[in-house]
C-alpha cells in the first residue's frame, strides 16, 4: 500500500484550478462551449492550455485565467468615471 501523494505549491500559494470547457461555461453565464470554442479560435477568449498537445482534444482553462479574462472586459459608464 503507497501513501498519498501530496502535489508541490510553489511558495506555499494554492495549486491552480483547471476547468474544462464545460466548467467554464458554468462559471460564465450565457457561454456555451461553441461559443467559447470561436473564442479560442480567435484568440480573444481566456488563456488556455492543450496538455495534450495542439491537436489533442483536451483543452483546460486555469480559473485565475477566465476570472481575469472577465475582469478584463469591465466598461464603465460616465456616471462611474
């Protein structure tokens, strides 16, 4: 019997969350997985990562990455200037 694993932080700060597609469209209301795809595709989506290579079929989001991505897109009104 092996005991768990623990995974290595970096300067002790929590490990990264990874979110497939799907779960980014959970997080994001009114995105479907199209529409994040052609996100992609144009390179105006969140940042994202193919582990298993260009044309592998997994494609993971760090979560850090589509909060800043949406953050990113904030636009205020006169009234907030």
């Amino acid at each position: 019997m092996s005991a768990p694993v623990t995974p290595l932080r970096a300067g002790g700060s929590a490990a990264p969350v990874y979110l497939s597609p799907e779960q980014v469209c959970e997080l994001v209301p009114g995105m479907t997985v199209a529409n994040l795809k052609d996100l992609r595709a144009s390179g105006k989506g969140p940042a994202y990562f193919k582990p298993t290579g260009d044309r592998g079929r997994v494609t993971l989001y760090a979560q850090h990455d589509v909060v800043r991505w949406i953050e990113s897109s904030r636009v205020t009104t006169r009234e907030q200037r």
